[in-house]
C-alpha cells in the first residue's frame, strides 16, 4: 500500500486535518505543523493546528455532546463501541500500516496495536453491563444504602507518539461506555493516526441514530493546546499519557481548578535474573523488552539487574543476540528494530551514551547506522554495564539503551529495583517461588506492573495499567480503571416513616 493508498482508505484524503469536532473538520486557526514519517524523513502530510478558542469549541461541543450521551442507557452506548470495534477488525491492517509509516513501528507491533483498541473495545462492551455500584448494611432500620455510578463529563486524553492509536483507544472506549465524550489532543509526531481513529469512529456514530456528533473532538497541536485542555473546566478529567515534566505541569494546572487527572508517565523498568532463572526464556524476554519498539515503549527494559554468578554468561548471550537482529525499514519483512522517531531522540541516545561512559559505564553497540539504511535514525541498540547509582541510569532515556548492573543477595535486587524515581514496570526471572513472591509482596517491587518470568512490556488490556512515583499513579485500560470515568453518588433511602440519625444521635 502507498502512503496515499493509507490515507484515503483511513478518510484522510479529502478533510481538511487540524481540528475535528465530530463531524466537522477544519485545518484550525493554529499553525501547521508538518508531520514527517521516521522511516525516511519524507514529509506526510501538513496538518493544522488549534488555537485555545478551538480548543473551547471543541470542549463545549463535547460537553453539548455528554448532556445527551449521559442519558443513553450503558449497554446501549457499549453498543456503538461494539460496532466500532468491528470496523477496527476490516481496518486493522491499514491503520496498522499508517502506524508504521508515522511512528516507524514494524508491521507486526503496528497491528499488535490495533488489536489491542479491538480487546479494549470488547471489554467496554462487556464493561458497558457491568458498572456495577454497591449496596451497603444500613446502620438504620428501613434504610437502604447504596452506590450508583454515574458519567462523569467529558474526558480530555494527551496521548505520546509511541502508542498513537491504543492509549487513546484505552481511554475512550472505557470513557463512552462510560457516557463520557473525548477530546483528543495527540502528540503532534501523529496527528495522522489521530485523524485515522477520528474518521473510523465517526463512521460509527453518523450511523447510530443515539450518539450525538460530537462524542469524539481531536485537537491536534503542541503544549498550548495541552495547556487549554488541562484548564478546561469542561473537562472533569483530564488523562495524560507522556513525559514527567509534561505530567507535572498537566497535573498542577488540573488540580489548581479541582478536576481529576490521570497520569501514565515516565518508567525506568528494571528485569531481575537470578541463579535459578530460565536464561533461555529470560533472554528472549530482554530482547524483547529492551529493543522492542526501538526502545521506545513506556515499558521498555531499561535497567537489568542480574546476578554477579551468571552476568558475564547472559550479557555475552545477549551481546551475540543484539548481532542478530536485523534494524531498518520497519516495512520490511524480518526486521525487528525500526528508526526511533527523531533526530532529536537520536541525539538524546547519544547524549546518554557519552554521560554513561563519563560515569564509569562499558558500552556496547549504540551506533548510528547509516550505511544502507533510509534517511532515518536508525541505531544499533547498547548494552552498557554500568554501577546501579550511575546518575545516567536513574533517568528515562527514551532510547534502546539497556543498563546491566550486577546484585548479591536478593534484597539488595528488590532494593536496586526501587531506587529510582519512576514506578511503571518491573520483573523477576527466578525459578524459585518464594522470590517470585517475595518480588510481587508489599516489600517487593514498588511498580505499578510487577511480573514473574515475563518482561516488562507487552501488557495485556485485562490489567489496570499505569504506575507509581513519578510514574503519576493513573491506571487505564482493564480492571476497575472505569471508575475514573464516572462519579459515584452514595444513596441513602430512606422506606420507613421515622428518621433515625446515624451513630444514634438524637436531636429533639
Ligand atoms: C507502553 O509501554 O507504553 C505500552 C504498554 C506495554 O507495552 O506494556
């Protein structure tokens, strides 16, 4: 498929891109902002941008938008995520390409996103009959105490280039079974994408005669437009997907006017390998982790800690296993390691690399490839032994930089583990059960994701996701996430024909 093929199977071709309000699409009275593809710097497309009036036009049309979405019936609104779940499943293998193209992610992990907004929209469908309230013991006779979920108002999502469809699909479909519309703001490295879901969706809701228009709004654009977003009092909660330094400021802006933020920040994640551990499975499961995505997960291995009995055996395995991967042209069959997005992350890496050999750090591999590549940034990904306190390893580099460090007994794993300020994901390689547990225990692992013979990235949809720390302590996606999405009000009913007060007080 060509890039033009891409974008007017995904209904790019013929709307203008910058501001979409249901469905009403404008460049936005911002500037424009080229959108490049990694692969090989070519230019995409040139897409607008919002000003902060837009941005009000578009909270207030959502807010229009929840006053009527609000009082459809939850399984009925799970039934348009349904329907949109079934045109994501005929576009899979476009939007997947458009992935590609605009964030240089190979096919496989591109399609692997999308299947992911197909699994969460199964969920909010099935969650769509189950936002479930508690009914409580009345301490009173003839009383009834109860909890009702209700929606809670628009949601705005600030979503990262690395996902640039699934974190706002984890967000919006819990958010429209909740009865809640979404106002996008995505990274402005994938307004494309961003269009792409817009256009699917509205497909969705032009043909389902109970979503009001604008149940969907994207409002493409830099940090003003996030700035807008996180002030908006139209937006009771503001989801935010991306740096700490970004979540920092979202989340003191939305807290200065009381509303509710939900932060999925930065990770420094750490795998442990002890002596009884699998090194088979424990090295397929690094690779994965830590060059996946071209390091460029939130979940991306950064840190291993590693048993000083068995280091030099698994970091030669591993130095042999990084020779083997094939890096390029993430369109390509067999390659495994696509670009990272920018130049600017490619100067980061390096940037980090000279840090880490200035703190005492070996380095191996990390170089720019050149040579019969496109005109991308293209790395071989490094593997730097390093002491566990270097200041170089307690920061995030968005990059396939992996950190080894070397541990003695087990508590001082767990304790190297934690010492870091960012809490998204961590694990343990271990063969012995009582470590495993000990790893997913109170005194364990302090991560929002703590696995056992598993690596740190590739989570399934069924969990809450998010972390601790600097992490920001959201959760999206499975489990109970939903609640974010909705007010609870506590009801006190009372059946009966006398008013008894509560912990026995009388006042007569
Ligand atoms: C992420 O890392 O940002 C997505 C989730 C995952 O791969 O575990």
């Amino acid at each position: 498929m060509t890039h033009s093929q891409i974008l007017r199977r995904l209904g790019l071709a013929d709307q203008p891109l910058g501001v979409a309000i249901g469905s009403r699409y404008s460049v936005g009275d911002g500037p424009a902002i080229p959108t490049y593809s990694p692969i090989d710097g070519a230019v995409l497309a040139s897409v607008g941008s919002a000003r902060s009036t837009e941005v009000d036009s578009a909270t207030y049309a959502a807010r229009d938008a929840f006053h009527r979405w609000r009082m459809v019936p939850a399984p009925a609104r799970g039934e348009l995520v349904r329907r949109f779940s079934l045109v994501l499943r005929d576009h899979k293998e476009v939007l997947g390409a458009l992935v590609t193209l605009e964030v240089g992610k190979i096919r496989a992990e591109a399609e692997g996103e999308v299947q992911e907004m197909i699994d969460v929209c199964d969920f909010a469908v099935g969650l769509s009959r189950q936002l479930y309230g508690k009914t409580i013991q009345s301490e009173r006779p003839d009383h009834r105490l109860m909890e009702q979920w209700h929606p809670l108002g628009p949601v705005g999502v600030i979503s990262a280039f690395n996902f640039p469809v699934a974190v706002w699909a984890w967000n919006a479909a819990l958010a429209l079974v909740c009865g809640d519309p979404v106002v996008w703001k995505p990274s402005e490295k994938a307004p494309l994408c961003a269009f792409a879901c817009h256009c699917l969706l509205q497909s969705v809701v032009a043909s389902y005669d109970l979503a009001p228009d604008a149940l969907s709004c994207v409002v493409n654009g830099g940090r003003e437009v996030g700035q807008s977003l996180a002030a908006s009092h139209d937006l009771p909660l503001v989801s935010a997907t991306g740096s700490v330094a970004m979540g920092r400021s979202v989340g003191q802006v939305v807290a200065g006017r009381l509303g509710r933020s939900l932060l999925e920040l930065g990770g420094n994640n750490a795998l442990i390998v002890t002596p009884t551990a699998d090194l088979d499975l424990a090295l397929k499961a690094i690779t994965f982790a830590a060059v996946g995505t071209t390091g460029q997960r939130c979940t991306t291995l950064r840190r291993l800690i590693v048993h000083y009995s068995i280091k030099d055996a698994l970091v030669d395995r591993l130095k042999r296993s990084y020779d083997t991967i094939k890096i390029g042209d993430p369109q390509e069959e067999g390659v495994l390691i696509g670009p990272l997005i920018d130049e600017d992350a490619a100067v980061m890496m390096v940037h980090s690399l000279k840090e880490a050999r200035a703190q005492g750090g070996t380095v191996y591999g990390g170089e720019r490839l050149v040579e019969g590549m496109p005109s991308g940034a293209y790395v071989h990904p490094a593997i730097v032994e390093i002491r566990h306190d270097a200041p170089v390893v307690h920061k995030e580099t968005f990059a396939p930089i992996l950190y080894v460090m070397t541990y003695d007994d087990f508590e001082e794993a767990v304790a190297v583990q934690n010492e870091v300020p960012q809490g998204l994901s961590s694990a343990i390689f271990t063969g012995d059960v009582c470590e495993a547990e000990r790893f997913c225990s109170a005194s364990g692992s302090d991560c929002g994701i703590a696995n056992v013979n598993i690596g740190t990235s590739g989570a399934e949809i069924g969990g809450a996701f998010g972390g601790e720390k600097d992490t920001g302590g959201g959760r999206e996606s499975g489990s109970d996430s939903w609640k974010s999405y909705m007010r609870r009000a506590t009801n006190t009913i009372n059946y009966g024909h006398a008013l008894p007060l509560a912990q026995g007080i009388q006042f007569e």
